[in-house]
C-alpha cells in the first residue's frame, strides 16, 4: 500500500497517544512522489539574540512512490514523529539520529513491538528498514527522583559529579514545592531521553512507568561533602 492522508492522520493519532503521551499538536501531511525518501519532518528554526534557537511550522512529508506493506509505513510514521517530539521539545542531541533520537526508538520498539530503524534501503517499487543499530555500550545516567507537594513526580538527570549534584540538592532544598527526593543510577535506555545538566529545569514523568522503569537501579544517598551508594 501507499501513503494516503486518512491514513497518515488516524495513525498520528493513535501513535500519538500511545508513543508520545498525546503531547505532539497535529501537524500538516505532505504526500509527494518522490525516490530520495519515505518520510520527512521539516520545520523552521527562529535563533533569537540570546542565542535560543526554537523550532516550528512543522510538516511530516512522506512519499507515495513505493508500494510498501503497512506495517513498513507506520514505523516510517514514528520515525518521522521521533524527530517531531525531538525538535518540538527542543531537546538537544548529539546528531540528527543521536542519542536522544536512538533512546526513544529503543524505547518503542522494546516496548511497542515495533521496528523502527535509522535508515530505509529503497529498491524498485518497495522500501526494506535496514536492521536497527548494533546495541550500543551502555551509558549510566545518575538520575534525581523528585516528589513534588502536589503528588506530580518528575526526574532531573544530573552530571556524574560530586559537586555539581550536592550543589543541585542544595537548591532543591530552597524550592516549595519539593516534597521528597531519592537519588539512583541506572542504564535503562528510557532515561537517555533526559538531558543533563544542573539546572531546575525537569521533566515530568508517569510514577508507575517511572518505578517499573527503576527496577534494578543503585541507589545513592548525599553523605557530608560524599555522594555514595545507599546501604539497605
């Protein structure tokens, strides 16, 4: 089958709901027929004085050019809107199928049953997805686990520093609205979607997906001038 717009649009919603937590506004479809790609996610970058740069006017273009099975389309779909909550959320990677990027196709693919890859290989009058990426090394984020007062639960990733994380505890501890916060190390692939840094800016997460998720964690407890792993 090919692309059509009823297509596009029923399956954006409903991947949308289910991948992306119904956070992505609707966004314009663009059938064209072309061989170069099977999907694009375009958009407009404004860099202000301060040196942010934001995205938006986002379009998914995808191409009617090859006849391909549906189940290759609709990863094609969430490729494309990977690159749309990326870019939406303006969330820093480390290249345009970078870390960020890989974490949540991992993410979905393991949890969704999907095959979303980096890359389609485009014969005559079909597509095949290449196989994903070899698994990488594992990469460990040290993760602040925060309770707010008002029960929402969010997570900060922090620098693997003594310093810069007694320095955020500290901080938190002059907000209002910190309830609680617990502090671990882990190398779950769904963590590499925060991005590190010591500022107060979190991110709020699902508590039941986030205590599934942090099965297996080290935790780690602020002792004096000592970040250290919490005794049982």
């Amino acid at each position: 089958m090919v692309y059509d717009l009823e297509f596009l649009q029923q399956r954006f919603g409903e991947f949308n709901q289910q991948m992306f937590g119904g956070r992505l506004p609707a966004a314009p479809f663009e059938l064209i027929r072309v061989k170069t790609f099977l999907g694009e996610c375009r958009m407009a970058v404004t860099t202000y004085p301060d040196g942010r740069r934001v995205s938006h006017s986002f379009k998914l273009r995808f191409s009617t050019f090859y006849d391909l099975p549906e189940r290759v389309l609709e990863d094609t779909l969430i490729h494309e809107m990977i690159h749309y909550f990326i870019a939406y959320n303006g969330l820093a990677d480390t290249a345009v199928h970078g870390i960020v990027f890989k974490s949540i196709m991992q993410g979905i693919n393991e949890k969704h049953g999907r095959a979303v890859a980096i890359r389609h290989h485009m014969t005559r009058g079909q597509a095949v997805t290449t196989p994903p990426p070899a698994k990488e090394r594992k990469q460990v984020r040290f993760l602040a686990v925060i309770q707010l007062t008002d029960g929402r639960c969010v997570v900060k990733a922090l620098p693997r520093k003594t310093d810069a994380i007694i320095a955020f505890n500290g901080r938190l501890a002059s907000a209002g609205n910190v309830g609680s916060v617990e502090f671990y190390m882990h190398d779950d692939p769904y963590f590499h979607r925060f991005p590190v840094s010591t500022s107060l800016r979190v991110s709020l997460v699902d508590g039941d997906e986030l205590q599934r998720r942090l099965a297996g964690a080290v935790r780690y407890e602020i002792s004096g001038n000592q970040v250290r792993p919490k005794q049982a």
